[in-house]
C-alpha cells in the first residue's frame, strides 16, 4: 500500500530507494536529493514521518519477512541507487543493474556480493550456535560521514551518465 498523501513524484533521472526500516541515514538521503532534484522512495513496513515533498514518497508495505525488499527489488533498475544494509536484498538489485550503498558508506559490487552474501551467511551460522549474539554496531558519525560523500559521489556518477 502506498502513502497516498504525497502525489507520485513526476521527476526524470535516477531514483533513490530506501529500504525505510532501521535506516539509520534517511535524512541525510533527504538533504542529498534535495541538493540533485531527485525522488526518493522509502520503503518500510509501518507508517513513518518523511518530508512532504513532492520528490519523496513513503511506500508502506504490509507487514512480513522481506515484503519491502521485494518491492524494493521489483522497482529498482539501471541509473538507480539503493540503500540498504540487507545483503540479499544489495545482490536482487545489483543483478537488475542498480547502484547500491550501505548504511555506512559502502559500495557493494558485482565483486564483493559474493563475500559479503558468504560473510552473512557465517555471521548467521556462528549466531544459531550461540557463539555471537547482537547483530551489527551502530552508525556512527564516521560512518555517517563516510555514507554522505559516497552517496553525493554515486548520485554525480549516475547524474553525468545520463547526460
């Protein structure tokens, strides 16, 4: 379902995508696009405050295991930036040819996927055993920091290549 509130962003150029749930970068998103005109889609499963903007839509999805991501993954394209710190979800769309960024200024690839895809796995594994609990540390501002500068790069790349 989707927030009917906003109108249909009607903007051209890439779209930027935000798996909403925990994102712990979104308004740093927000003030990006802004400065490059370019609409965003957060996407979650409960409702959540974004800015009334044209260019930014909320996109609730009902609740379940992954409901986001697969809208997520059906959406995204080519000359599109995903953000999301969802493994699975970071390989769906850079297979369709996306730009997918982590929360903390990483850049999956073609490349590194695999590693990473096999990094979860173990990650999961030591976790089932009782050998790790928690998941990842918080964002830091470091990595705030490090997020925004690979973002405003990402957005130039795909800004230039359009041209």
């Amino acid at each position: 379902m989707e927030n009917k509130d906003a109108p249909a962003p009607e903007i051209s150029g890439p779209t930027v995508y935000v798996d909403g749930d925990g994102c712990p970068v979104k308004e740093e998103v927000y003030r990006a696009t802004r400065k490059y005109g370019l609409k965003v889609f957060v996407v979650a499963n409960s409702y959540m405050k974004t800015p009334r903007e044209d260019r930014i839509r909320l996109v609730v999805v009902q609740s379940g295991a992954d409901v986001a991501d697969m809208w997520i993954a059906e959406k995204a394209g080519v000359g599109d930036v995903v953000v999301t710190s969802d493994i699975q979800l970071a390989d769906h769309c850079l297979k369709k040819g996306a730009r997918v960024l982590d929360t903390r200024g990483g850049e999956f690839s073609p490349e590194s996927i695999g590693e990473a895809m096999a990094m979860r796995d173990l990650m999961e594994d030591l976790r089932m055993m009782g050998q790790m609990s928690g998941g990842p540390a918080p964002v830091k501002k470091k990595d705030k920091s490090q997020f925004i500068s690979k973002l405003h790069q990402v957005m130039q790349d795909l800004l230039k290549d359009e041209k």
